[in-house]
C-alpha cells in the first residue's frame, strides 16, 4: 500500500476509539503467519484492480473464517469487503465514513445495508 494511503487509512481507523490496530505486515504473502500470530477481525488491504471475483481471498478466509477484508485500490478512490460468505460488497466512493462503517459492522449487518 502506498504509504500516503497507508497514512490516511491509519489515521481513519485511529479515529474510532472502537478500533485498534493490532499490527501491519509488509506484503500479501505474510497474511497467512500474521494472523496466525495476531488474529484480526479486519484486514485492510491495497490491491491493483480489485474485482467482484468472491472467492478472490477464499483461501485467506477459510482459514480465518470470522475475518473480514477490505480490498482499496492503490489510487484509494475503490473498496471491496470479502467476507466469507460468498459475494463482495461494494462500498461505493471510499470515504472516511464508509471505511469506518464497512469496518465496525458485522457481516449480517452489511447484508442487510447492501
């Protein structure tokens, strides 16, 4: 992720008392030993070209069933949530309110609001 993105997305999620960042990792393919070690409910990360392809993180889920992922685009302007239910969730024009939003509820509560 792009480190001005990086720095806008921290600064977002500190700005919930709600939320906590409870580590970051470098790259993708760290994912898997990092959760292991640090299980998150969240994981935010910057893709290329993020896609409507479900199952597109279906091996990360599957793994970590009860986490969920925010896929932005490295322009920052795009955001998918997987989760492991099979669909994605558009969350429209990234905001400061929509990422907060996408990262406080729970899956069953993001059905209901898509």
């Amino acid at each position: 992720m792009p480190r001005m993105l990086r720095t806008i997305v921290k600064d977002i999620v500190l700005t919930d008392p709600q939320c906590e960042i409870v580590a970051e990792t470098p790259g993708q393919s760290n994912l898997g030993p990092q959760l292991q070690e640090t299980p998150a409910d969240v994981i935010i990360l910057a893709v290329a070209d993020p896609d409507d392809e479900p199952d597109r993180f279906a091996a990360l889920l599957a793994l970590h069933p009860a986490a969920r992922i925010i896929a932005i685009t490295s322009a920052g302007k795009r955001a998918l949530l997987y989760d492991l239910r099979p669909h994605v969730t558009h969350m429209n024009e990234l905001s400061p309110a929509t990422l907060l939003f996408a990262i406080r509820q729970s899956p069953a509560g993001l059905a209901r609001a898509t």
